[in-house]
C-alpha cells in the first residue's frame, strides 16, 4: 500500500505522517521544503527512512504541482492513499506567479490539479482514498465566483480561508461522484483547532482570535487523529464523500452540501487551471 502527503513538514501533517509511515509500504512525501523533509525523515527508525519518497511540491506554482504529479506516476505503480493537507491563511492578499489568490491556490487549486494528474495511478489501486483536510471555518464561507482573486472589493484572509475550506468539502463529494463508480473513497475532515504553525503570520481580528484561543488548542498528535483513522480504516460505503470531526461523520453547512455549488466549482477549478490540465 502506497500512501502520499502534501503538508507533512509541518504541525497536523507531520504527526500523521510519521503515525502512518509503520502502514504504508511506499511514502511520498510531497512538499516545497527539501531542508525541512529530510529533518523529518530522518526523525523515522531506519528501516522506515527508506520507504520514503520526497517529491518537491509547491501548491502556489501550478508547473510544480504537474511536475510532482509525473514524477511520483514514474515511481509508483498505483497509488493507494492521497492525504490534500497543506493549507494556510495568509494576511495580505498575494497573486501567484500563475495570478491565483494565494490562499486559494495553496488550499484548493493546487490540490484540485495534483489530484487530476494523480488520477490515474490512484485508480490503478484497488481501493484509493483521497482524504482533504478542511475546516469548521467553511461555515463562515461567502463565495463570489466572479471575485476569486479579491480584484474588487478588500481582501480578507479569513473570507479567502472560509471559502476554500469549504472548496475542499465539495471538492471531495465532486470526487465520489465522478470516481466512485470506479472504486474511489473521498472524505472531507475537521482536525480541531491545533496549535500549529497554522495562522502564525495572520493579521487582524483572526490573529487576536487565535493568540486566545492557544490555551486551548489540542495538540498535533490530537489533530491529526480523524486524518489517520480515516486513512488507515475502512469507511463504511454509506459514509463516501462525508465530512468528519473526531473520526465521526459530521454534517456540513448548507453551502457544502449545494450540488450546484461543487458543480460550479469544479467547472470554474477546471478553467481556471485549463492551461495545466
Ligand atoms: N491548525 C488548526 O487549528 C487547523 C484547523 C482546521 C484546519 N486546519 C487545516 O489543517 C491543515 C494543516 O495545517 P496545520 O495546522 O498543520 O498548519 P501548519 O503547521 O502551518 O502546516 C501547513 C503545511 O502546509 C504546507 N504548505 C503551505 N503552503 C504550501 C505550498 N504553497 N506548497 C506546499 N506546501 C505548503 C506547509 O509547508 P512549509 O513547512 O514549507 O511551510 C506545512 O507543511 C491545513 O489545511 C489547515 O487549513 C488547521
């Protein structure tokens, strides 16, 4: 079994990471950060080390996210589990390189790609997964299609992070309804709020909001529990394409639940990233 993780140098990713190395046969760890995945790799026993694959992956350049796609469909023979868990908010407004909003381009876009061009040796396993790491901040969301990159209007980091979290959950129900058909399990997740590196460079209310609630965040070794169950247990077929909290399924806003909305999301994503696809 061949398991890949995107946003494992750090916080919820690198505790799942190293929980789920004992599982997987083959790991690719896929992050932009070569410095700090070796730091991490070398934090495995030995015989463990060498199971691991680092792939470079930066989710705000999609040439990158394509590249990391091709390199790791050389290595593997399929591909059992993909873990979408590296995100971020981020205080001033950015335009990539490839002129997406960053924010939306480090948690959705560049997860939309990867996952297109993994596509095929994902459904060369028998059972592949896709596990995205969303947030109970989706709930806050207010999508404008037609002002994804914040040209009209003021930005706001925590609007940007509400929206593409709740991209993530109706990406992954997009997911079962296109794959699943052909053996594809997609779940959405909510690891908690974690002390992490998550929010650090954040700026107005949301960094006050943050600095108190760091008394009682959990752990990273708390936050990554429902991402390793759902990527070591099998879900109930019932449960394909739902959103979970503490290894639970959790029903989501109404907005993550909109057919029109993840339609209209996966059309846009596809447009958007027409020039990668
Ligand atoms: N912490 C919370 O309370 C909380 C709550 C709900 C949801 N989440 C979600 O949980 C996930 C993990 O967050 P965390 O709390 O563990 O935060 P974190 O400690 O800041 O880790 C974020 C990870 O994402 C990677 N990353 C960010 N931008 C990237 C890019 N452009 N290309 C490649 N990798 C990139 C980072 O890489 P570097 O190490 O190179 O920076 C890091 O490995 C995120 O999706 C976040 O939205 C977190």
């Amino acid at each position: 079994m061949n398991l890949a993780i995107t946003g494992a140098t750090s916080g919820i990713g690198a505790v799942a990471f190293q929980e789920l190395c004992p599982e997987f046969d083959q790991i690719f760890l896929l992050a932009r950060n070569q410095e700090k995945a070796d730091q991490l790799i070398s934090s495995l026993p030995k015989n463990q080390q060498r199971k691991v694959v680092f792939i470079s992956l930066d989710l705000s350049d999609m040439h990158s996210v394509k590249s990391a796609a091709n390199a790791l469909s050389k290595e593997a023979d399929q591909l059992d589990v993909l873990i979408n868990n590296a995100g971020g908010i981020f205080p001033k407004k950015e335009i990539t390189k490839d002129g997406f909003e960053l924010t939306l381009s480090s948690n959705h876009l560049g997860h939309f790609l990867l996952t297109h061009h993994l596509m095929p040796v994902l459904l060369k396993s028998g059972s592949p997964k896709v596990i995205n790491v969303s947030s109970e901040a989706h709930r806050a969301a207010k999508v404008d299609f037609s002002n994804l990159n914040y040209d009209e209007g003021r930005y706001s980091s925590f609007n940007s992070y509400a929206n593409v979290k709740l991209f993530n959950i109706l990406f992954t129900k997009s997911l079962v309804e296109k794959y699943g058909e052909q053996g594809l399990t997609s779940y959405a997740l909510h690891p908690g709020v974690v002390n992490t590196n998550f929010g650090k460079e954040s700026d107005g209310i949301f960094k006050i909001f943050w600095k108190l609630a760091k008394p009682f965040m959990i752990t990273p070794k708390e936050g990554a529990q429902t991402t390793i169950f759902l990527a070591k247990e099998t879900i109930p077929q019932k449960q394909n394409g739902f959103y979970f909290k503490k290894n639970k399924p959790l029903v989501p806003s109404g907005l993550a639940r909109s057919r029109d909305l993840r339609e209209k999301l996966w059309k846009i994503s596809e447009k958007m990233l027409k020039e990668w696809l």
